[in-house]
C-alpha cells in the first residue's frame, strides 16, 4: 500500500503550479475541454454510475462504511463533496490548493482494515484513504463517467478530444498526489485501465457496499423507494457493467429511463447555457469577467445551488 504523504502532497502541487498560467484561471480555466464537458448540469446523472463504481472498490467502501456520516446526513455529505471538488475544478488556484490540503488532512485520518474477505482482499488488509491506487480509481471514475454521460447524451466523443480531456483532469490528479506514472495518457489507455479494473478481483461489491449503494437510492427496508430514487437507480443501472448491476442487485429498467432521456435530451439542447450551468462554473466565469465582484452570486446560480442539494434529499429519500 502506497500512501500519499503531505510532503509528496507539496511536491505535487508545486508542481501542478508551474502550468498554470493565468492563477485567477485555477487549474484548468475556461478554455479547457474539462470546463466545456464537465461543467454543465447534465453530468449529475451520472452520479450514482460514478458512486456505485467507487464504492466497489472495498478500500473506498469501508472507508465510508466506517468513517462517514453519509447515512444520517446525506444532503451534508453532498454539500462538503462537492463544495471541495468544485474549487478544485473552478475555483482560482489558491481555492484549488487549500482544497487539495483539506481533503487530505481529512483523508489522513481515515484508516483501518477490513473485517472480512473480499474479492482478492483477505481479511484483514488494511486500508487508508490517502492510498495512491484508490485514489487514482476514484479518479479515473470521475474522468469516466463525465466522458459516458457526454457521449449518452452527444454521440461519441472525437478521440482528440477525448485524449485531451484525459490529459487536462491530470491537474486534478495532482491534487491529490496521484503519481503521473499511475495516469493514462490517451483516452485508450484509459478505458483499457477501467476494463481491466472492472474485470479484477481489485474490484468487487462488499456486503456493505451494497447496502450503502441501495441506500443512496432510498431503497430502505419498511419504507417506499422515492420516485427519483428509483429512476436514479435504474439511470445507474443503465450505464453500469452488468456484473457491477447484479453485484449491487439494482433492478433496471430500461423503459423507464429510455423515456427519461428521450424527454431530457431536447430540452436539454434547448436549455440556454446559464440555465444549464453548474453553480459553480457559473460563478467562475462571472468572477472572470468581474460580474461575480459586482453582483455576487446570481440569483439563477444560487436557486440551482438549492435545486442540487433538494434533489439529493429526494433521491435518498
């Protein structure tokens, strides 16, 4: 186990420093294809495929099992999540950096080991949330599913892109220490990587993975799954490896969900890009353009901000 230690945290970060060109700009700016694929609001639904594939790694899952509240605060959890992620991707650089050094010192505390034989973890196996491997699968999930759910709703994405946008989110590995040995440089690579992942024993559904995945529908026992939870469910289910569907025991449907995406799709193209924007894009480009300084956050930002976090609480139930 390759844990990343703060020193190699600082030596990352140092490093991402010197290509960044513009610091009010963060990490990637407005230029970059990982603003233009991931900044809008359609890639939440790939937030459940992108959380079910982290929780099949057992590190990943016992570590949230045993040191998150994300079953009594559920809304909580997706705040700080993404409150942290988002300054990675769309703050300026210093909001980028003191995120990275928060995340880690939380993720420095979170250790232990399993309880019992999973996949080809023996009981036992100890596990740290500032693993280099986990990490760098947590990672590669996020690059992968913004890529599925662009290509879902698109068509295929152009393979220079495609390789572009792999190597860009290498800035968002950085900061979290992830080696450059460990990442993919083409899209192929890539892909090959989550395959081979997918097809290991590295990558298998724990007991309680599976009750933490169900939960994050609101399949609760004694109570009635809530209707967003159910289409989020079958949404993921959709877009999963089968093995992975059968693992967490989600049930598909595929009626529902073709019907689903055939009503989002136009309505999405149609959509202005203001009202499709994640909060904090938009607030990024307003900073860029000295409209955040004038202003402050704008009302349509600030209402999807509350829409966001509403329908967290309505998928969970």
């Amino acid at each position: 186990m390759a844990i990343v230690t703060r020193a190699e945290l600082e030596a990352s970060l140092s490093e991402l420093c010197t290509h960044v060109r513009d610091p009010r700009e963060g990490i990637l700016g407005p230029r970059s294809i990982a603003w233009r694929v991931g900044g809008d609001l359609a890639i939440f639904l790939g937030g459940g495929r992108a959380s079910l594939l982290q929780l099949a790694h057992p590190m990943v899952a016992h570590a949230i099992d045993h040191h998150s509240k994300t079953r009594t605060d559920v809304v909580g959890r997706f705040q700080r999540t993404f409150h942290n992620v988002f300054a990675m991707v769309f703050g300026e650089l210093d909001d980028a950096l003191r995120a990275a050094r928060r995340v880690h010192a939380i993720h420095s505390r979170v250790e232990g080991t399993f309880p019992d034989a999973v996949g080809g973890w023996p009981a036992g196996t100890r596990y740290h949330a500032n693993d280099a491997e986990a990490l760098r699968w947590v990672h590669a999930t996020l690059v992968n599913t913004t890529i599925v759910v662009r290509e879902l709703l698109e068509g295929p994405m152009p393979a220079a892109i495609a390789d572009r946008y792999i190597v860009e989110m290498h800035r968002f590995a950085r900061l979290f220490g992830i080696p450059h040995s460990m990442l993919s440089r083409t899209h192929a690579e890539h892909s090959a990587y989550m395959r081979a992942m997918i097809a290991s024993d590295r990558i298998c559904v724990s007991a309680s993975a599976r009750e933490m995945g169900q939960f994050l529908f609101g399949r609760q026992p004694g109570r009635p799954q809530p209707p967003m939870g159910r289409l989020a469910e079958a949404m993921s289910a959709s877009l999963l490896p089968p093995a992975l569907v059968e693992a967490f025991e989600l049930r598909p449907a595929p009626r529902l969900v073709a019907a689903a995406l055939a009503m989002f799709r136009p309505i999405h193209r149609q959509l202005p890009a203001v009202l499709t924007r994640i909060p904090a894009h938009a607030e990024a480009l307003d900073r860029l353009t000295g409209r955040f300084a004038e202003r402050g956050p704008s009302r349509i930002t600030a209402w999807t901000e509350r829409q966001l976090f509403g329908l967290a609480k309505s998928v969970a139930g």
